[in-house]
C-alpha cells in the first residue's frame, strides 16, 4: 500500500550536496498526491537556479516508479521565496517586492574585473531562462552602457515617474550611465546617495528571479546606502591575487558583515592565463594552492577564471564560456547554501593576554593574543608571491591585545589590535588548530 511515509522513505537517500542532508530531512518534499498507481508531489529548492535540479528530480522520479504499485510519478521543481532578500523598506508598491535573490558583486578595489564578472554572471542566468536584473550602482564610473555596448539608450518612465529598465537579451537593465550619457558625474555624496536611493526603489524591476548589483569600488556611502536599504541574499567578492586586492577582499569582508551581509565566496579573476603552445598555466599574481582565499579568510573560493579575451569584449552577444558557467554555478549554489545555513557564532570574551571563544555545545577555544597576531594571513603580513610571513614575530609588541572583535558570520572573527592592525581575519579552523 503506497501512503506518504513509503513515498518520504524511498526519497531519503537524496543528499543536497552542499547542505549535506536528504531532502526529506531538509523538507524540501512537499504537497505529495497519491491517486491510486498516480504520484505526484514538489521538491521546493532553496532557489530556482539550482544547477542540481535535474539531478534531483531524475533520482526522485526513479525512485518512486520503483515502489510497487506507482505506475506513474509527477515531480514539480519549485524554489522557495528568498524571504531574506525582501526590501528592508516594504512596501506593497515597493518595485523591489516582486524580486527574489538580491545578490552584490563588489570588490574594494577598482581593475580586477568586477563589472565584467557581474554582467556575466547576470547574462548565464538570464541565457538560461531566469528572470535576471543587473543594476549599476556605480554613479561615478558607471560600466554597463559600455559593457553591453548600449549607446544613446531610450529611458522612458510612466506618470509616476518611475523608471523602465532597459532590457537587452532577456535580462533587465539600470545604469546611472543611461541617464547621463557620456557626461561625467560631478556631485557630492548626498547627491549620489539620492541617486542610488531612485536606481534602487524607483525603477520597475517587475517579477525577478535574481538582482545582480554591480557595486562601485571602496566602503563608502553608496556601499552602506546599499546595505541599509536592502535586505541583501548575500555578497560576491571578486578579487586578483595581487597584494593590495587582498588587503581590499579583508576590507569588503569587514565591510559587508559588520551590515549583517552573508559573504556567498570569492570569485579569483585573472587567476592565470594559459599558454597557446604548451598549454601551461602561468599564475601572474602567485600559484592558487599556495594560502588560499579559503585558508586566509574562511570563506569559499567559488571560481578560478583566468584571463580570456572574450572577457576583454563587449557583451553583444552571450559568452557561452565554461568558466562564466561554473562561476555561475557555484554563485547559485552559494545563494541557496547561505539560505539554510546556521549563521551561530561563539560567545567571545578578550583580555591583556589572550582571545577566548566559548561554542554553544560546551566546546571552549583559548589563543595567546600575540600567536594569534603572529598567525594573521592578510595581505599585509603574508608575501602574495611566496607565502613566506612579512611580519616578524620579534617585532609584536609584548603588550599585543584585541581592542575589538567582530564576528564574521559562522566563519572567522575581524580583530582590530593596540598596534593599530585590522585587516585581520581569522578563520575559526585557524583558531581551532592555534587552540590545540
């Protein structure tokens, strides 16, 4: 006799390979049917682009046509609603209420491919079929006209005075460069603050899958206009190996956390290139294996993409890149993991002689202030190219202590220390080992 436990049992050795659990556990099966040999029932993921949806709903068809008496077996895939990504100013004409997944892209320094990665990222999704909007928030250097080769656009409004987007291949589009044109924006920040408030709440983004932000360079008004207007789903931070992106990926950290932001990962760009002849990989900015973004920080590396010339292009046309793709993958993979993801920190206390971190389950972490100084990974105590240290323990003043510890979501905590040091960021597997 076929009943709803039968049907929830044969589904169980389904694991969503992010979250580690079974989607029965995760209650992902929902409003199962059963008419007779008919089944039917939806599998609601944590967002509509899951790059395992076929996979799930191949495993969970074969599974329920193997039950005796299932002749015939329907299995709807559907996406929750991202209820973390609604606008911190609800409202029921708010154009931002229809829009699910809120994503920035940001980078604290300027010239490591952030606008590109934003627009291609965007430009996957849509060519994939999902509702996708791409806002440029940079007032100063807006990069979108020019990225999609959109000259003289045509913005219309209606009798509110609320803006139409501009829609290129399927894809929802709004820059501050297709109001201005080619003029340079010359204003102060409360000025650009209003700007970004109209791009925000006064363009008609209608029903969206995903907002991709393409966030300007630094941590400045426009970043925490952003921050503070809109519930984020999470940040995308796109960095080179190069020392001084560093520094700026543990600054974005800070940034985006300190605004409860969850950081989705790091996007490396311009990680190497690839030589025509041998097909070596030669790395510009230092090899990948050597101190991780992932070890430095805590946080994922999502994709390596190396440099290609067709990233040096325009848009006119969809990119179709294998990298582009398994960026975008693991973006999405990203998006959905954060949104079921326990985001507990420690209990933290700090003295003139050590960090102590106090877990929920009993477990009690206690680090010497100065070999946790000593152990720091940011740019500015690791040499890029070597991975050799830069500071030098000798040197760390006797009286080394934290003068303010932030926890960064369930991954790492930001100190600032008396020797004026804060772009620190140390990873709790870090903690945990220096503990032992």
């Amino acid at each position: 006799m076929i009943n709803e436990e039968t049907i929830l049992k044969s589904l169980k050795h389904i694991i969503d390979p992010d979250l580690k659990k079974d989607i029965v556990t995760l209650g992902f099966v929902k409003n199962i049917v059963i008419n007779g040999a008919q089944v039917s029932l939806d599998i609601v993921l944590t967002t509509p682009a899951c790059p395992v949806k076929e996979e799930f709903r191949a495993q969970a068809e074969k599974a329920l046509i193997a039950l005796d008496g299932v002749r015939t077996v329907k299995v709807n895939m559907t996406a929750q609603q991202a209820a973390n990504a609604q606008p911190a100013a609800a409202g029921a004409n708010n154009p931002l209420s229809k829009v699910g997944a809120i994503i920035a892209v940001s980078s604290c320094k300027g010239g490591v491919g952030k606008s590109t990665m934003a627009g291609a990222l965007a430009q996957e999704l849509a060519h994939r079929g999902y509702k996708v909007g791409l806002l440029d928030a940079d007032i100063h250097g807006p990069s979108l006209p020019t990225l999609f080769n959109i000259v003289n656009a045509e913005v219309h409004v209606n009798k509110q005075n609320q803006i139409f987007p501009i829609e290129k291949d399927g894809m929802k589009m709004m820059s501050f460069g297709f109001l201005l044109g080619d003029a340079p924006a010359v204003m102060r920040g409360p000025i650009v603050t209003r700007y970004i408030q109209q791009l925000l709440f006064n363009v008609l983004w209608g029903e969206l899958d995903y907002l991709f932000i393409d966030m300007p360079p630094g941590t400045g008004d426009v970043q925490l206009t952003i921050t503070q207007s809109v519930k984020l789903t999470g940040a995308v931070i796109v960095t080179t190996r190069q020392s001084l992106s560093l520094v700026d990926v543990s600054r974005g950290i800070l940034m985006f956390e300190r605004v409860n932001v969850p950081i989705l990962g790091v996007i490396e760009n311009m990680a190497y290139f690839s030589c025509d002849s041998c097909d070596k990989k030669h790395f510009i900015f230092g090899e990948s294996h050597a101190n991780s973004i992932q070890e430095r920080f805590g946080i994922p590396t999502l994709a390596e993409v190396p440099l290609l010339p067709r990233l040096t292009q325009n848009f006119d046309a969809y990119i179709g890149n294998s990298f582009i793709q398994d960026a975008t993958d693991h973006v999405i993979r990203a998006v959905g993991k954060s949104s079921m993801e326990d985001r507990s920190v420690p209990g933290i206390t700090y003295d003139a002689k050590s960090i102590t971190l106090k877990w929920n389950n009993g477990r009690v972490w206690k680090v010497d202030n100065k070999v946790l100084r000593a152990s720091c990974q940011c740019a500015l105590c690791i040499n890029e190219m070597t991975g050799e240290k830069i500071i030098d323990e000798a040197k760390i003043r006797p009286d080394i202590a934290a003068t303010q510890i932030s926890p960064l979501g369930n991954y790492a905590i930001g100190v600032t220390w008396n020797d004026g040091h804060s772009s620190g960021i140390y990873p709790y597997k870090n903690i945990e080992q220096l503990a032992r």
